[in-house]
C-alpha cells in the first residue's frame, strides 16, 4: 500500500494498523484497543512493510508510533498466538517470531527518527516496536513490564539488548521479576528519553506532526519543549539499588533467590523484597534461568547477535523442545485466566545447566534456519546510542 496523501488516513486490514500522513510525518497507529494492542501476526508483517517503505522514501522524514485507548501496546497477542501454534505448528510461531525480530532489528537501526508515545500499558512486544527506536516518550499513565518468566517465555523482542544495558543488575531485575515502572522510573533508567505529562500529548503530536527534517537535534528540541522532570515515587525499586546489585548480580538464579531470602529473613516488613521473592516463586523455573542467562550473554552483544540468539531460544520454545511452560502461562494468564500455571519442572533445582544450555543451540530440523537479518553497515554505532 503507498503511503497516503497528506492528512489523510490510511487502514489495513481490518483497521489494525492505521496510517496518518502529514507532509513529512508519519504516525503509526496501533488500533486494537479491545485487546490493549496486542500485535497480531497482520499488524507485524504491516509495520515491517510500512519501515522497509519508509527507509526509502525521501519524503518521510519522522515517524511516529502510538497506540489507540488505554493501552501503547501489551505484547505480541499471546492468546490467538499460543492457539495458532498449537492448531498450525511450530512453523507458524517461527514465522510469527521470526517477523517480530526482523521488525525489531529494523526499526533498531532505522535511519530516520522515531518518536514513540508510550503513555499506558507497554509490555513484551509494546517494547519491540518502541524501544529500538530514537525517542521514547514516557508520561504520568505509562506502566511498563516484561513480564514473560509468569508466560513461560522469556524477554525477548531484543529486551537481552536493552535490559543488559541498564544500570548496574537492574536489567536482570527488570527481566527475572516482570516488575512494573513507571513513567518516572523509565526516564531515571533510561527506557525513556523524555517525560511528557499525558495531557500534553496531543499538543506534543501535534508540533512533530509539523517537523520536516530526519535531524534528531531538531525532534529532541521540540520534545525537549513539553517535557517536565517527574520525581521517582520513595517506594520506587530503583531506589532498591544497592540491594537489586547486591541479588541479582549473583550467577545463577537460586543463588539470587537466596540472596532475596536473607534480605527477607533479617527484614520482614520490606514488602519490596516480599514482592519480588513472589514474583520469582511464581514464574517459570526454566524461563526464570534462560531469561537470566539471555540477559548475560546479551550484556556483550550487538543488536543483531541478541535478536539472532533470541530467535533460537523462542524457537526451541513454540517447538516445545524441552518444556511446554510457555502454553501453560498463555492457558493460565491469559486463556481460562485462572493464574495458575502448572509449570513444569516446578521447582529451579529441577532445570538443570545442560537444559539452559540446549535452548542457546541451533535447531537440529531440515526444516529450521536461523534468523536473516539484513547487512546495516555502521549503524551499529547508532544502536549502540540509542540507550
Ligand atoms: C496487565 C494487562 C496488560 C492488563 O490487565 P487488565 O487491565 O486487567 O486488562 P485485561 O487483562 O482484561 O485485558 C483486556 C483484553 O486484552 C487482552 N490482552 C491483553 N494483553 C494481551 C496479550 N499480550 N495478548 C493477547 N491478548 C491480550 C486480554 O486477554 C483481554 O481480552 P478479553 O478478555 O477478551 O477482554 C493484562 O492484560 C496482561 O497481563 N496481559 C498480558 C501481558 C503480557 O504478558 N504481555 C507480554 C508478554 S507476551 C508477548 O509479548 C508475546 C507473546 C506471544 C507468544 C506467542 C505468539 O504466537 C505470539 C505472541
């Protein structure tokens, strides 16, 4: 589909994905509130369309991405992907995965700049399609999370990029806990690059709507215009830490847990640790210990490498290769949403090192490649800035 004539709208299929042309601009608008904008498997091969386009095309100078209702975005849609797989096979949730982290990479080391809006629910895949890109607005209504060790899965969409590099352990916190930030604990990590109150939104998209240069110093100048400083709330986690350091810097998960676990015993009333302890018991003991291996390995990693290894795992996963824990989560959180997944091994002991170890391998099927990723010469550099 061409891009549509300025100020106009342009949908595809069944609206998911709205387009809205203006001179230079483009906006991306994800359009399925009902599902908190879940992204379906149409909505990912649109986007990457709409990127690859955009690339080459002079006239698009500014993208920016947004989401319609309540929610940014809550994740890849976990629940019409989870049946998928399971009527299709693995090969649908390849391909399915395989878009997204192409999707990824693109908009990682795309060219132009992209100002992403990211005022209310942004979780799992919502971060893909955002976090890559040079911009991220926060606002006073964002919850943030990768909450996919309590899906089975692990954080993926090259959350082993991101999250490995934010300060100290915080990206393994982040990462094993599923723990929910805020606008204000976004910006402080540097998730976010600016914090825009939400209700001068409108008139922040408004003025880029107006931009016709690709040069970030202009974009940042105008975003720089509506920002304000918000302070982190006294019982934020990132003033935990020296204490998320002290745990989670630890090798292995069971030594974290542990760690978790004096703090508690000489601390009762902490109910930060309280939280954080609950959390790690009710997630995925195998996703709990790749997730945290992922992070590491994703620590001296390009973006390209990360999203290449990442591919591996996630496939290992829709194969069931070595547990079914990611169709337990979708079944219990997000299916009969009873929030009690049978995981299975169910306790850390019971996943042992050559099983972490098998998920970092190829896929021994004629039928398996691994992840092509276009040659982007020197935009690595950039990338590597963008957090
Ligand atoms: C905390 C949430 C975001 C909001 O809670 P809420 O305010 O009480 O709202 P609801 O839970 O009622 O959500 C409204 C609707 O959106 C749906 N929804 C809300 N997130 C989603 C969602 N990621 N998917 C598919 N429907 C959703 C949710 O099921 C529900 O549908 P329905 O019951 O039909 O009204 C809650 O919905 C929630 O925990 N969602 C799951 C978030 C999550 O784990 N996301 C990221 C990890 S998973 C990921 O990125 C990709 C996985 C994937 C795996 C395999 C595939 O093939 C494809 C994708």
């Amino acid at each position: 589909m061409a891009s549509p004539p300025s100020g106009r709208t342009a949908s595809v299929d069944s609206d998911q994905l709205l387009v809205e042309a203006n001179g230079s601009t483009r906006t991306l608008i994800l359009n399925r509130p009902k599902q908190l904008n879940a992204l379906s498997s149409t909505m990912i091969k649109e986007l990457l369309r709409n990127f690859i386009a955009y690339e080459k095309d002079d006239e698009v100078k500014l993208l920016i991405m947004k989401g319609k209702g309540r929610a940014f975005c809550a994740g890849g849609d976990a629940a019409a992907g989870s049946q998928s797989i399971l009527n299709e096979g693995w090969k649908w949730g390849a391909n399915f995965f395989g878009n997204q982290y192409l999707l990824n990479y693109r908009i990682a080391t795309c060219i132009k700049p992209q100002v992403s809006l990211l005022t209310g629910i942004v979780m799992g895949g919502g971060a893909g399609v955002s976090l890559h890109g040079r911009f991220r607005v926060a606002t006073d209504k964002t919850v943030f999370a990768m909450p996919e060790t309590a899906l089975g899965l692990f954080p993926d969409v090259g959350a082993s990029y991101f999250l490995s590099r934010l300060p100290g352990f915080y990206g393994e916190y982040v990462a094993l806990s599923g723990a929910r930030l805020d606008g204000a604990e976004m910006l402080a990590c540097g998730l976010a690059t600016h914090f825009v109150h939400s209700n001068r939104l409108l008139l922040l998209e408004e003025s880029l709507k107006r931009v016709d240069t690709s040069n970030p110093f202009v974009v940042c100048g105008i975003i720089d215009q509506f920002t304000e400083q918000p302070s982190l709330k006294e019982n934020s986690s990132l003033n935990r830490l020296e204490i998320i350091n002290k745990c989670f810097s630890k090798r292995t998960v069971e030594e974290i847990m542990s760690a978790l676990e004096q703090i508690m015993a000489s601390n009762l009333a902490d109910e930060w640790v309280v939280a954080t302890i609950l959390s790690l018991r009710n997630a995925s003991p195998s996703s709990l210990k790749i997730s945290l291996r992922s992070i590491r390995e994703g620590r001296t990693q390009t973006i390209g490498e990360c999203l290449r290894r990442e591919y591996r795992m996630v496939c290992h996963i829709v194969r069931g290769d070595f547990s079914r824990d990611f169709f337990e989560g979708c079944r219990a959180i997000l299916i009969d949403k009873d929030q009690k997944p049978m995981w299975m091994p169910p306790r850390l002991e019971q996943v042992d090192d050559d099983t972490v170890e098998q998920y970092f391998s190829r896929i021994d099927d004629p039928q398996w490649e691994e992840l092509n990723l276009p040659t982007k010469h020197s935009h690595g550099r950039n990338v590597e800035s963008k957090l």
